[in-house]
C-alpha cells in the first residue's frame, strides 16, 4: 500500500471516528485530504476505500440520521463501541515490542494529517469526539535527532548526506548514502545502505551522525537490491574498533570515586589538586556521558575524540539548564 493510501484511509477512519452521526460522501470528500475534485474519480476511489475499510475489519456503518427514511443521502460513521478492541493480555516480549513499533511513528507525517482532517470537519460544522481518536494516533519518538530524516529518506526513497564522525575520528566527515533502512540493535538505531564515497554496504550509527541530514536526490531514485536483509547487515555489523582503548584524564583528589575504583597508574600531578590516571573503555557513546556526570571532578586529556565527545556532554546540559 502507497504512503498516500496509507494516511488517505488513515484520515477518512479518523473522520468516521470523530464525527457522532452519519456523514455524507460529499461531506467526507470536502473533509479528508486525498481525494480529488466531485465526480467518477471520487466515486471509484471512495468506493475502493470503503472496500478496503471492510477488509480490514474495521466496522463501517452505513445509515441516515433520519428516522423515517424521508430522503435524506446516505452517510457513513464507525462506532467507537464497535471499533474498540477487547482486553488484551501481553507478554512481556509482546509489550517491548509493541513500545518499540510504538517509537517509530512519533514523528510521522501522518499525525498532522489527520488533525487537518478533524480541523475540517469542525469547521464545516461537524460535531467531533477527539477521545476516540487517541488509540490510533501515531506515535514515536528517539533521542537521536538524525532518525526523522533517515526515516522519512527510507520511505520516500531518497538519497541523503550527513557529518558523520567515526570512532577514532577527531572531526566529522561528509558521507553520501543511498538508505535502504534504519534499525534498532541493542538499544541504539542505525541506518543501512550503500556508502556513494566507499562504493560500498555500509552500516552508520545515528548517534554519530552530527547536523542536519539533508536530501542528496530524488525521492524514487533508492531502492533495496533484490535479496538484501537489511536488518541481518545490521545485527551482523561490527564497530571497526572492538579492542579496549586507553584514556588519559585527571581525577581531582577526594572525588570521582568512580572511575578511581578501575584506574589504573594513579598518580599526583602538579600543586596536589589532581591526579592523573589510565582507564581504558570499549564504547566512546557510552564511556563519554559516564564521564561527564562527574563535572569538572574529571578532566579528559586523552584521546582527542573522547575528550570532545565529553565536552559536547557538558555543553548540551549546560543549554538545557540555561
């Protein structure tokens, strides 16, 4: 089914929902986005929707709101009570999958589209219910600000470009990527494709990516090569650097008891105020906010990435304080 379909037959079920009485094919065209101008095409289109409505099972009625049969245009509504799905019980693994499909529709265009439709509809007139409208609202949500983009990239097919800084990397460098998905492994979301620089399949951590993602095509000119898994490219992707590295930082005396319990080489260093030590990390995303809770208790001396990452830490909670 088309994205366009998608939210068309999204708006026209929130419309039936809100509305409390029947209403009229033409008050549905005026109401919902995506149908064209009165006449066949309207027709047709609106009668494959209703078809479509039904076999998925949802409970559309047709009736007047006059009693007595005397002339008044068919109209159409969903009930609520009959909309309504029974008590369900969830496993534990049902739920967090659940809350996990829940986090991709946040952000999604599709929200705004049905308010527009609610917004018609009390404009014309139409009496609405925006409670019953809550249990099919989309919703999501991920604290990376690149997944918006990637998303909406993967679905529209397009090409995009983005800084991105690597592990090891001192400074961020421009990438040009054809995304055919973006997956959620262990915790942290990547995006799949073909890497224009490399020629190649390359994998991207969205915490990584820094700035904006910007189109770098037409929508329609990506598409995923034929026999391609993009979530087994993903669960089988490799950080390039899976050795511990040494970090050098400065731990002022009588704090961050922390990081002193595994440090290695203490030592005092200059007036007395500071020792410096050794620790050693795997993952730069999460050793560099561990460090940054301690504040000015932990000076990071090296290595450079690291360093900056911390201070990039402070300075994002440091905007948010202000």
């Amino acid at each position: 089914m088309s994205r366009r379909k998608t939210e068309r037959l999204l708006n026209l079920v929130v419309c039936l929902l809100a509305t409390r009485r029947y209403l009229t094919a033409e008050q549905i065209r005026r109401a919902v986005p995506g149908y064209p101008d009165a006449g066949e095409a309207f027709k047709r289109m609106f009668e494959r929707d209703k078809e479509e409505l039904r076999e998925l099972g949802v409970p559309l009625e047709v009736g007047s709101d006059m009693d007595g049969g005397g002339g008044e245009e068919i109209g159409y509504r969903i009930s609520p009570q009959a909309y309504e799905l029974p008590d369900i019980h969830l496993t534990p693994d049902e739920a967090a999958v659940l809350g996990l499909a829940a986090r991709v529709w946040q952000r999604a265009s599709m929200a705004d589209a049905a308010s527009g439709a609610l917004l018609k509809l009390r404009a014309a007139g139409v009496e609405t219910d925006g409670s019953t409208t809550l249990g099919i609202e989309p919703r999501v949500d991920t604290g990376d600000p690149a997944f918006p983009a990637l998303w909406e990239a993967v679905r529209e097919g397009r090409p995009v470009t983005f800084d991105y800084q690597g592990i090891g990397r001192t400074s961020p460098s421009r990438r040009h990527l054809e995304p055919w998905g973006v997956v959620s492994r262990r915790g942290r979301w990547y995006v799949v494709g073909h890497d224009r620089d490399r020629d190649d399949t390359r994998v991207f951590r969205l915490s990584r990516i820094s700035g904006q993602v910007t189109s770098d095509g037409p929508a329609g000119s990506v598409s995923v090569p034929q026999g391609v898994d993009v979530r087994k490219i993903a669960f089988d992707w490799g950080d390039p650097v899976t050795e511990p590295r040494p970090a050098t930082v400065r731990l002022r005396v009588g704090a961050a008891q922390g990081p002193r319990q595994w440090a290695k080489d203490v030592r005092p260093v200059g007036d007395g105020t500071w020792d410096e030590a050794t620790l050693t990390f795997h993952d730069l995303d999460r050793f560099a906010p561990y460090l940054a809770r301690f504040a000015d208790d932990v000076v990071v001396i090296d290595p450079p990435d690291l360093r900056e990452a911390v201070i990039q830490q402070l300075k994002a909670v440091l905007a948010v304080s202000e």
